[in-house]
C-alpha cells in the first residue's frame, strides 16, 4: 500500500512539472487561420479561453444604430443606459463582446448587459 501511494505521489509530481502542452484549440493552422483575418490569438473572458480576436476597422466610430458598423453592433457605456433620451455610441472594438455596456439602436439604449 504504501508503495502504491509513492507511486500516486510520483506521478503526480512528474505531471505538475511535465511541460505545458498547446491546446488543441491552438494548433498551428488555427493560428495560421486567426492571422489571416487579420486576428490575434488572446485568452479572453473569465474562464480566459483562447480565442481569436478580429479588430474591426471602424472601432470607436461614433454611431447611433448597429447598421453604422462594420460588426452590426453599436455599443454605449452603463451611463448611457436612459432609453428616453437619444445617444450616441461607439462601434464594437472587436468580435468580443466581453464587458458591460449598452447596446444602441436608433439611437435609443437598450438593456445593459454584463458578458463575462
């Protein structure tokens, strides 16, 4: 019994010190497929995935409807959450959606959200 247990405990060791291997999610030609859109691989939201992460060209573009932007989303701050008042917003920086924030359409907010 107790040699069974060094052994657990050998092994065991030997795993927490083996080197970190790539994620299948991460081969090679995921990367290829990422950087030819124009991406970059990131570990993103809470449970900090890796995902490819595509900019878009008109981030930040002032906007007051999702038909403005590139993505299709318009986006406002938590402050800017009063659907009686018109705003304007930004175009989503990314093809992640990750944080909290508005989403605007005809210049009106809708509900805020909290996507992590």
């Amino acid at each position: 019994m107790k040699n069974l247990l060094l052994a657990v405990l050998a092994l065991s060791l030997a795993a927490c010190a083996a080197p970190a291997q790539t994620p299948p999610a991460v081969a090679e030609n995921t990367l290829e497929a990422c950087a030819a859109r124009g991406g970059a691989l990131e570990r993103v939201g809470r449970a900090q995935t890796l995902q490819c992460v595509i900019p878009y060209a008109d981030a930040g573009k002032s906007c007051a409807d999702g038909s403005q932007c590139e993505a299709g989303r318009c986006i406002g701050g938590l402050e800017d959450a009063n659907p009686r008042e018109s705003v304007t917003g930004q175009c989503q920086p990314t093809n992640m959606a990750f944080g909290c924030y508005t989403t605007i359409t005809n210049g009106r907010t809708g509900a805020a959200i909290c996507v992590d």
